[in-house]
C-alpha cells in the first residue's frame, strides 16, 4: 500500500515537471512571433542584418576629370652656379682675414691681405729706373736734333749721326722696359689686397693669419666661393624621353619644381636651361640642367633632390588615386562601387602616374567610386561598407 502511494506521488512530480518545461518552450515560440512580427513590422529582416555584419569595410576615393600636368620624375642634385678656388698671385705673408667661415661675400670684399712692403720697394726701384732712363731718353733726342741740324754741312760724320741716333732709340727701348717694370710692380703691389671675384658664400679657411703663403698654390687655395644665388640641379632621364624635351623646349620655356629636402610639400620652381649635347651611351640617359633663383636660399650645392620636369598639361584627363589600382595575372585592376554596395573588378589600362593620382585611358568613367582601402578582402560582387579614412 505505501509503495503504491510513494510511486503514484513521483509519476505526479515528474508530470508537473515536464508540464513547466513545454509552458517554457512554449513562451519562447511565442516570444520569436513576436519578435519576428516586430522586425518585419520595422522593414528589417535577419537576413539582412546577416549581410550587413558580412559587408566588408573599405575607403573609396571618386574618378574624376580634370587637367593634369604631363611630368617627368628624376633625381638632381644641386649644384653652385659658380666655382672660384681662391689663390694669391704673390708670396707674402698673409698679414689679415676679413672675413669668417660660411660668409655670404659680395664681388669686391675684400677677403685677405698680404705684406705689400717689399712689393712697394720694388714699384720705387721700378719707378726710379724709370726716371733716370727717360732723363737719359731726353738728352739723346736733344743730341740727334743737334747732330742733325750739323750733319748736313760736313761739321759730323755720318757715322757719329747715325751713332747718336741708335743710342737715342735704344734709350726709347729702355724706357718701355721700365714703364712695363712700373706697371709690373704695381700689379704685384696690387696683388697684396685679394677681393671675392663672384658673390658667393665662402668655404672653410684654407690658411690662417701669419703663414707664409706661394704664389698660385693649387694644392691649397686660401678659400673656395660658392655662387649659390642663382644656382644649377643638374639631372639625367632616359633617352626615350628626349624627343619630347626637345619638342616642348621648341615651344618655350620648360618649368622644373624641386621639393625641399625636409620639406616636399614645398616646391622651388626654376626652368630648364641646358641638355648635354650627347647620350650617354653606357646608361641609356642624357644630361640636364636646370636654373634656380633660389632667392630664399632653399637649395644648397651637394644635395640631392626629387623634381618634376613638366612638359605639358593633358586636359580631360581621367584620374583616380594612386592606392585603388592593383596589379594581378590579367594586368591592373581597381574594384569599383556599384550603387547597391557590391563591387566590381575592372581591367584598367594605365597611362602614367601623376604624383599621388594616376592618369586612366580607359576602364572606369568620371563620377564612378573606385575602393582605396581593404582589396585584399574584396572579390566581384563582394557587399561593401564604405567608411572615413580617419576610422581606419
């Protein structure tokens, strides 16, 4: 009897139990109805909140058309305008320095002086010969009047005439010499005083005050100037692009803008001035040459610099940026934006790269958005979220 009791009461729990448990399963069916009433009432369905966690975030950037600049890149290097090794004509002692290292100096400063004291003895002694020989000029062209007044009537031979006149010649001969010695001496004398020949900017000092210096020492020039303002970048470009340098050059003047090393968004503009009269044959390039102001002094001889030598302009240009194009088996591509977000790989054909913009002959069309960021994960048809650079 109790036995019958005890199992009729654990049938009626476990009834009890499974009866919440259905209750449970039950609400929660109803709850889903609810819910999927709800989400289909507001226009959104699971499905496309699927898809929108699938879409894969990229940056995009637009096609456009405009005028771009035909350019060609090279690297220059920056050179004086200018060159003067600075040397003493005489030797002396190098008695002043009138100026220090680095120096902007003007034609005409004065940069060294040298003991001028025996070059002034010797323009005295120059001078003194001078004096006396053009005395002794003097008194023979007296002594020829007077023979030649005589010589005629038999009171002197011809022969003393004719003596009279070679002395008074060789004197005139003397002379010269010596006004040449004059001049001489004073050259030297002048010498002594060495003055900048170009404006320019000094290098470091080759001898110092007190030194005994020679007379046109090239091994060992008292100072080197620099003309830097204006001055030259000198660069090469390949051959292939020569016809049409010399094309553009017929029309006019061709601009170079150099970017400031430290500094590349600030460009010094100059013009080209000189091709090298051959190719060189070893690298397959030829030598240019372009002229600066550089009035604020920008570009220094020795550095190497990025420049664009620019042509012409190409109007009606297509361009996209640079990071949308990829290259793959089939050539280069970019992934274009549809209106529903999906993405289409497109062939591209390439014309040239325009600083951080490249040109497109053909393949996309202006007012098309190309992506920039995120191809990796991209394939045709892939959904797309466009999102800001700056989130990235």
């Amino acid at each position: 009897m109790n036995e019958r009791v005890i199992r009729k009461t654990s049938d009626n729990s476990r009834v009890g139990v499974l009866g919440t448990v259905l209750m449970a399963i039950f609400a929660v069916i109803i709850m889903g109805m609810f819910s999927a009433c709800s989400e289909n009432a507001s226009g959104t369905s699971n499905g496309d909140e699927a898809l929108k966690r699938m879409a894969v975030p990229v940056t995009v950037g637009n096609v456009i058309q405009k005028t771009v600049p035909v350019q060609i890149r090279a690297i220059g290097n920056v050179e004086a305008h200018a060159t003067v090794s600075v040397n003493a004509q005489v030797e002396g002692e190098l008695t002043a320095v009138y100026f220090k290292e680095g120096q902007e100096m003007k034609q005409g400063n004065l940069l060294f002086t040298i003991d001028s004291r025996f070059y002034q003895v010797k323009l005295k002694e120059a001078e003194a010969n001078l004096a006396r020989d053009s005395a002794k000029r003097e008194n023979a062209r007296k002594q020829v009047e007077r023979y030649a007044s005589v010589v005629g009537q038999g009171y002197v031979a011809e022969e003393q005439y004719d003596q009279v006149v070679a002395d008074a010649a060789a004197l005139e001969a003397t002379v010269k010499a010596d006004e040449a010695a004059v001049e001489k001496a004073r050259l030297e004398l002048s010498y002594c005083t060495i003055k900048s020949p170009i404006d320019g900017v000094t290098g470091s000092l080759g001898v110092n005050r007190g030194n005994i210096i020679k007379a046109i020492d090239k091994d060992r020039p008292l100072v080197i100037i620099n003309q830097i303002r204006p001055i030259y970048v000198t660069f090469a470009i390949a051959e292939r692009h020569l016809p049409e340098v010399k094309k553009y050059m017929a029309e006019g003047k061709l601009e170079v803008s150099v970017a400031i090393p430290g500094d590349e968004r600030s460009l010094v503009r100059g013009e080209l001035s000189f091709v090298q009269n051959k190719v060189d044959k070893e690298t397959g390039t030829i030598q240019l040459k372009a002229t600066f102001p550089n009035e604020n002094k920008a570009l220094w001889p020795g550095q190497f610099v990025n420049l664009l030598l620019t042509l012409t302009s190409d109007s009606g240009a297509i361009v996209v940026p640079s990071q949308a194009i990829q290259s793959g088996q089939r050539g280069e591509y970019v992934f274009v934006v549809k209106p529903d977000l999906t993405v289409e790989h497109r062939i591209v054909e390439v014309e040239r790269a325009a600083a951080e913009e490249t040109v497109i002959r053909r393949g996309v069309s202006p007012g098309e958005k190309v992506v920039t960021d995120g191809q990796l994960r991209l394939a045709s048809g892939s959904l797309v979220k466009i999102v800001d650079a700056a989130t990235q």
